[in-house]
C-alpha cells in the first residue's frame, strides 16, 4: 500500500509541475483552421440531482475558463431530463457553487426541459426515417436481448414495426395512454454491434412523474444520451467536453447527429478526478446523506462544493488545484495532499494568526501580581505586514494546551516540563515549578509556574535560550468556543476499490471528526463573523462555521492542519531532480 501511494505521489508531482491541456491544443487547430467560423463555445451540463462536488469543479474551471482563454461563450444548463431525482433546491445549489467558484454565465442559462418539445418532433424524425421504433419487450427482456461484450445482442420481435404504427404508439405514450415500463423509443442502429451503447438504445421511457419545471406536462422523458447531442446542437457548442467514460457514448452522439442532419458539435473526453481518500460518485454521495454517515450535503467532511466552503476552502484554492492537476486522457489517482497544499498555500497569505487553546491545561504564574493584567503586540501575519498588528491580554491564569506539559518527557521533546523554562509566544519565559493533580484520577489539572519579566517579547537579558515556544489565552479574557476538527472521511486510500464481501461505508474513518467542547480562544475573535477563517497558531487554519455559529457561540471548522506533507513531497522531488 505505501508503494502504491508513494507511486502515486510521484505521478502527481509531475502532473502538477507540469500540467497539460490537450483541449487546447485541439481548439486552437480548430481556430487556426477556421472551423465552427473560430468561435468556442462551451458548456457545463450538470444534471440537478445532486450537489455538486469537487470533480465538478474541475469541469467548471476548464469549460468557463477555456471560454475565457478563447474569447468565447460558457453556457450553464441543466440536463433535466429525470424528474423522479431532481429539484429546484438542487438548481439553485449548482448556482451558487458556480458563482462561488468565480464564474458567470450571463444570459445563457438553459435547460434540457426546454427543448422538451423539439426533442420530441427529432424524435419523430428518426420514426419516420425508419432509425427509431415503438419497443414492447419489458425491462427484463430488453437487457437479456442486449446480449454481452462476447455475444451479439438479437433483434427484438417488434423492430419491424411500421413507421405509422411507431408514430401511433409514440403519440399514445405521449398522451399518457400506457403505465411505466409498457414501452420505450428504441433507436434502429444494430444489434450485433461491438459497441453495447450502439444495440439499439433507449430515446425515451415512460415515467408518469411530475417534472419540477413542468409539470405535469410530459409523461415521457428523453433519456440523457439523445438528449446530451441535440441540446448542445440546439446551443451552437463548439467543443462538447465530457469525461472520460462517455468516451463510448460518442459514437452514439454523432449517430443521432448525422441522422438528424443537424449542426454537430465534437464531442472530447479527457478524465475525471479522482481524488484519494474520496468518493466522488453521486450514488455514494446520496448514501452517506441518506445513511446518515455526514449531517449533509454541505457536511465539511464532503467533497461537495458545499461542504468545502463551508470547511473554509477558497475559491482561488480549487481553482489553483484544478489548474495544477491539469487535463489529461487517461484516469490516475490524485493524492489528497495536493488539495491540501492549495488551501493551505492560499490561506497562509491571507488569514490572520491567532492563538487558541483546543484541550485546555491551567497554568498559573506564581510571581505575577493578581490584580495585574496587561497587553502584548502580536503580529497578525508575518507573510503580509500590511495586516498589522494586534493586542492580546495577558494575566496571572493563562490555559495552554494540555499536549504541550509532560510531566516525564522523553530526550526530544522541548515543551514545558517540570523545572524547565520555555517562551510563551509574544510574552515572557515562563518555568514549570510545581503540578496540581486530581486527588481521585491522578490527572492533571493545573500548573504552577514562574515568570521572567525582563523576556518581554524577546530573549533573556542574561542570554539563555529556550527551545520550546507555546501558544496561550489569558483565561479572564479567553472566549469559550465549539471547535470541530475533521480528518479524512475515508481510511483506504481508494474506497472505490471494495474488497469482495464489502460495502465501500466499510471504510469510513470513524475519527473523521472530533468535536472539542471546551476550547479557549483569544478575545479578538468574539467579532468572528461567519466564513471567516484564521490559522491558529502551531494548530492549523480554521474558519467559523456559517451554519452552527451564532453570535453568542463560536463554532470553528478545521479547514485544514498546518503540517504539509505535500510540501515535502515536492521538495523531494525537486531535490532528486536537481541531483540527476
């Protein structure tokens, strides 16, 4: 396993040190040779039964940002052609995530259900062309017809249906004469081809469900495959870029197309993301909301758009991502460390230091005055000076973090221990000289320290060093917070690969997240708004939950932990680089 990431890992540094885009390459032919008059035009077609998530994102900084390179059109349309899976919760969702990621679509927001009618009178056309017809054969039937990818499908027994008849049966199933499942449109190609997508698929079925735009207009739906082509014909696209395993419904789509004798669009596959440590099937998605694995859609745990906004992800950082994982024509695994990196790279520009105490430790300062209490400058970010400085409290009870006191260290460890001095960050050099235990655990409960009041700020006068540095609160001036920290929501590294005899819920890391009651934050942050993010000192970056906050109770969402071991792997390699 750790070969297999470690292979991983080096395939995505070279990725990400030098990412491709064929698509441009193909575009650019086509403005050079004139093709489609040099317009680019594309589209990004969510179907809207779902949220949307982090692969999405990748197909929404490459459609919208092409079209932006090229000087051309990006239109937003719902494929909505499945009534029983979609809602206008979902539509305004994929709006927000779009706008949110930095992208606008303007006046060309479209929707499959708008073409409902033409789509019907294509489908006509192929009837009476003889390339389409009335199928009667149930479910069962037509999927043991299809044959295999080593045996040939055969023909069902009514293929050879009269174009009148056809046209007879495809009105009534419009007029809502039949039940589910009692008939379909089936497109006439052939049933021995080596392609199972091109054995006489399915145009439209039956379904006698109300459409959340619609109504109760239409009882027969398109199915996405006729659908898809003509909707991007109907809208002029120039480059229809899908994933990768639509790369065997290209045939069909030019099928159709040709038929038709219609404007036809090119269809261009390049591969969808997948990410470690994630899932990213929406069928997977709709158990852990339904089974109840995540709180939602928007959990932080979530791939979704959502839920890593709501986690206190950047919309520059996923595009950052996207643009570094580049566009490539074969599937490969991208190392969630890499996602890492782009947030943890964008906020360390951006976010105010703070100081915050997650598992609280008393300490108390012996020889400081207890009516005495007093402010020390901080700096807000060493990476920009342009955000200044701030004034924390300090005072004779201050909380640590219980991580940073053993009372027994072992040789590496450089925090605070008993008779040993250490800098409490922008304030003085503090020494442990006693610890107060619970008389009934034996746990500890308090420190009793003393202080150097000539380190203000600084070293000591007399030139002694400390190797240890602690974050602190000044606990009368601290404010009582819900931190949550989240981890991976997978332990395996690919879940998708399901061992025989297993669920990919199996697994689930059961410590994806932790939530910490008690924490003792520094009293600037009591004017948090939400969606406001911070790094915590020397614990990671943080930002205040827009769902659960209120003004009187702070909740924090960890966005993502300081350590980078992306970072590393870059070093490394680009150490390795320069050696050969």
């Amino acid at each position: 396993m750790k070969t297999e990431a470690s292979n991983n890992q080096k395939k995505n540094v070279k990725e990400a040190k030098s990412s491709s885009n064929f698509i441009k390459q193909i575009i650019e032919e086509d403005i050079k040779a004139n093709k489609n008059e040099g317009r680019v035009h594309t589209r990004f077609p969510p179907e809207p039964n779902g949220y949307l998530h982090i692969g999405h994102a990748k197909s929404i900084c490459l459609n919208f940002g092409l079209a932006k390179e090229y000087n051309g059109l990006c239109n937003l349309r719902y494929d909505d052609t499945d009534p029983s899976k979609e809602t206008i919760e979902y539509v305004e969702a994929i709006k927000e995530d779009v706008r949110w990621l930095g992208f606008e679509w303007e006046d060309r927001e479209y929707y499959a259900s708008d073409y409902f009618e033409q789509l019907f009178e294509y489908a006509v056309q192929l009837i009476k062309a003889g390339k389409a017809y009335v199928d009667s054969l149930s479910p069962e039937e037509i999927r043991e017809y299809r044959g295999t990818l080593t045996e040939s499908g055969k023909n069902s027994s009514y293929r050879e249906r009269s174009i009148q008849e056809n046209l007879d049966l495809f009105e009534r199933m419009r007029a809502g004469e039949f039940k589910d499942g009692e008939h379909v449109l089936r497109a006439k190609i052939d049933m021995a081809s080596p392609n199972i997508i091109m054995r006489d698929p399915t145009l439209y079925r039956i379904k006698h469900v109300s459409h959340y735009r619609s109504g109760d207009m239409w009882c027969i739906y398109p199915m996405y495959d006729f659908t898809h082509c003509l909707s991007d014909s109907i809208e002029g696209i120039t480059h229809s870029i899908c994933t990768l395993e639509f790369e065997i419904n290209r045939e069909l789509y030019d099928w159709v197309l040709d038929w038709l004798e219609v404007y036809h669009p090119q269809q261009i596959e390049f591969a969808r993301l997948n990410l470690s440590h994630t899932v990213l099937s929406k069928r997977k998605l709709i158990r852990l909301v339904e089974d109840g694995h995540v709180t939602g859609w928007d959990d932080p745990r979530m791939p979704t758009i959502s839920g890593l906004r709501r986690r206190g992800y950047t919309p520059e950082a996923i595009r950052n991502f996207c643009n570094r994982i580049g566009v490539a024509k074969a599937d490969s695994m991208v190392d969630i460390a890499l996602l890492e990196y782009c947030i943890r790279e964008d906020l360390n520009k951006r976010t105010p230091r703070v100081m915050g105490v997650l598992r609280p430790l008393k300490v108390v300062i012996e020889n400081y005055p207890e009516d005495k209490e007093e402010e020390l400058e901080a700096i807000n970010n060493p990476e920009d000076p342009s955000m200044g400085t701030r004034k924390v409290p300090f005072s004779r009870v201050l909380y640590i973090e219980q991580e940073d006191f053993m009372e027994d260290p072992p040789k590496k460890f450089f925090r605070l221990a008993p008779g040993r001095e250490v800098r409490l960050r922008y304030a003085f050099f503090i020494k442990c000289i006693d610890v107060i235990k619970d008389p009934d655990t034996g746990d500890i409960i308090e420190l009793r320290c003393t202080y150097d009041p000539a380190t203000r700020g600084g070293d000591a006068p007399d030139g002694r060093k400390v190797k240890g540095t602690l974050h602190w609160v000044s606990a009368k001036h601290a404010i009582p917070s819900e931190v949550r920290l989240y981890d991976h929501l997978f332990v395996k590294e690919n879940p998708n690969e399901v061992e025989e005899g297993k669920d990919f819920s199996t697994y689930l890391n059961p410590n994806s997240l932790k939530t910490l009651k008690d924490c003792k934050l520094e009293p600037s942050l009591a004017k948090a708004t939400p969606g406001s993010r911070f790094q915590f000192e020397r614990l990671g970056y943080f930002c205040v939950d827009s769902k659960d906050s209120t003004a009187k109770a702070l909740v924090f969402n960890r966005t993502v932990k300081l350590r980078d071991t992306w970072a590393k792997i870059l070093k490394s390699h680009q150490k390795n680089t320069v050696d050969k």
